[in-house]
C-alpha cells in the first residue's frame, strides 16, 4: 500500500481498509485464484479509489492555497531525490493513468495482471499504458526534467 502514499498515517488506513474489504468480500472469494492474487486485487481497488479521491478534492483548491505548494527542488543527486520527482510526476497524472504505470513499473504485474486487477482488457490496458507513457514524458519535458530520469531513453 506504500505504493499509493507515502504518509505512514494514510498507509494504516489502507491496510485496514484493505483487510475490512476483503473480510467483508470472503463470500465472494471462488478458490479459482490464488489468495494473495484476490487480496492484491482488493488492495491495489482501494488504492486506486484513494487516487480518485484524492484527484477530485484537488480540482476544488483554492487560489489562495496555490501560493503555499513549494517549488520542486532541481537538484537531483541521489536515488531518494529521484524517486520523489518521479512520485511528483506521477502524481500530476489521472488516477487510471498513474495506476496502470505503477502496476506495470512498480509491480512488475504483466498487461494481463493488470487487466484483471482493474476489470479491463488486455487492449484497453496497453492502450492506458502507452498514452500515460506519453502524458508522463510531456509532463517531465514541461517541468526540464526529462534529463533527471533515465527510464526515458
């Protein structure tokens, strides 16, 4: 669940809310899967309505509340710093955009994993996965730092 925030507090909300669902959903489970592959399945739902949430309360920031966000910083020298500006770009994504790169990059889930974890296709999973590729590039490009992660050559 480390994956969809980074806040300790709201990582223990999501394990919780995780471990709630799928008590609540154990009539539903069939044996047709391995356990843990249903527990991800309900993890990586509630992460993703956290994404939801979260993107909709940010349409509804005021003006004033802009002027206190920092400023990225431009120095980036070690893994840490690194993996903070990819978080931060990831972020400015759609949630189904954000969700299919982390499964994919993160994860290491194949295209048909991530199908079945999010209840698409196989097409409209590669379709999502090329088209964030292309929103993450033009986000990076945007911010100049394209040249700070190396996943882009």
């Amino acid at each position: 669940m480390w994956r969809f925030s980074q806040d300790a507090a709201v990582c223990e909300e999501l394990v919780q809310e995780v471990f709630v669902e799928a008590y609540f959903s154990l009539d539903s489970y069939r044996f047709k899967a391995p356990f843990v592959f249903w527990l991800k399945t309900i993890a990586t739902r509630v992460g993703y309505r956290l994404w939801k949430r979260n993107a909709r309360e940010r349409k509804h920031v005021h003006l004033d509340e802009t002027a206190e966000i920092e400023a990225p910083p431009q120095d980036f020298g070690d893994r840490a710093d690194i993996s903070r500006l990819v978080h931060r770009l990831l972020d400015k994504l759609a949630p189904a955009d954000r969700m299919v790169l982390t499964l994919m990059y993160f994860d290491k889930c194949s295209i048909r994993e991530i199908g079945d974890r999010m209840g698409w296709t196989v097409p409209v999973v590669k379709t999502r996965a090329y088209r964030a590729r292309k929103k993450m590039l033009a986000i990076a490009e945007k911010e100049h730092v394209l040249d700070e992660i190396e996943w882009t050559s």
